[in-house]
C-alpha cells in the first residue's frame, strides 16, 4: 500500500502523517492519534457525531479523507475546556454521550456566529445533530443555556 505525507494544524499543534490517502479524518483522530473525543455514530454523514472543525466550519469526519486536509487547520473537541460541557451535564442533555462532543461542537460553532439565530432555531441549526437518547428538549435547553440566547425549545 502506497502512503502520502501530509501535513496539518491539530489543535494548534502542527501534525506530520504518512497515511493511506483514503484513510478517514476521523480515523486518523481516533485510532492513529489517540483523539477519541470525536465520535463515529452513522459513519455515513448523517448524524454529525463526528463534527469537527476544518479551518473553522464544521464538518462530518467520517467523510474527510486526512489526505485532503493537508495545510489546513483542524480542531476536535479535545481543544474545547471541560467546563463549556457544564450545561448538557447540568440539563441532562447528555445520556449515552455518543453525539455530545457533535453537538457542543456545533452548539459552540453557532455561539461564534450569533447572527445566524436572527433567521433560524437553535434546533433548526442543530438538526445535523441527531441523538437517539434524550429527545432533544434537554439538548437545545443546555445550547440555548450555553449561548445565553434564552431561547426556549421549539
Ligand atoms: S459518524 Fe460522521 S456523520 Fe455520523
Ligand atoms: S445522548 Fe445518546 S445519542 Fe445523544
């Protein structure tokens, strides 16, 4: 099996890999790197359990092969303080934690960009989200908490 070289910014860090081209980001976070915050739910990007950050959007991991992030800049949920995850433990948004860091990632990614709840729900913007435990209320509460938007569940 032939390798490639790339090279990318991890959490800050810069990364050298040799890696199959077709290997999955996703893979290369959790199994080459060690970063298992980031989640495979669907595998097929459906449920955004895999969200991270590919210079500042947000994207499904399991759809990124690495080969294609080379000279970009990349952050899981690893590079996020525990303490920003207070309100899903607080509201029970969080069951089997399977989506959680896709979800604060993408709750955090909508604090960044205010603007966007002047046309849209917080359970709108999160519907790339999905959870098969909790039902969603607790999880746009604990969203809606964390960005001081007071938003109730819709
Ligand atoms: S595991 Fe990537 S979108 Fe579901
Ligand atoms: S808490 Fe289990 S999938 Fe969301």
């Amino acid at each position: 099996m032939s390798t490639v070289q790339v090279v990318f910014t991890l959490n800050g860090a810069a990364v050298s890999l040799d890696l199959d081209p077709a290997e999955r980001l996703l893979d290369t976070l959790r199994y080459r790197l060690g970063l298992t915050g980031t989640k495979e739910g669907c595998g097929e990007g459906e449920c955004g359990a895999c969200t991270v950050y590919l210079d500042g959007l947000p994207v499904n991991s399991c759809l990124v092969p690495t080969y294609q992030v080379r000279g970009a800049r990349v952050e899981s949920v690893e590079a996020i303080a525990a303490e920003r995850l207070g309100p899903f433990l607080a509201q029970g948004a969080t069951q089997c934690g399977a989506c959680t860091p896709g979800v604060v990632m993408t709750a955090l990614w909508i604090g960044a960009h205010p603007e966007l709840l002047e046309t849209h729900t917080i359970r709108e913007l999160m519907a790339g989200n999905l959870c098969r435990c909790t039902g969603y209320d607790g999880i746009v509460d604990a969203v809606s908490t964390a960005l001081g938007h007071g938003e109730p569940p819709v």
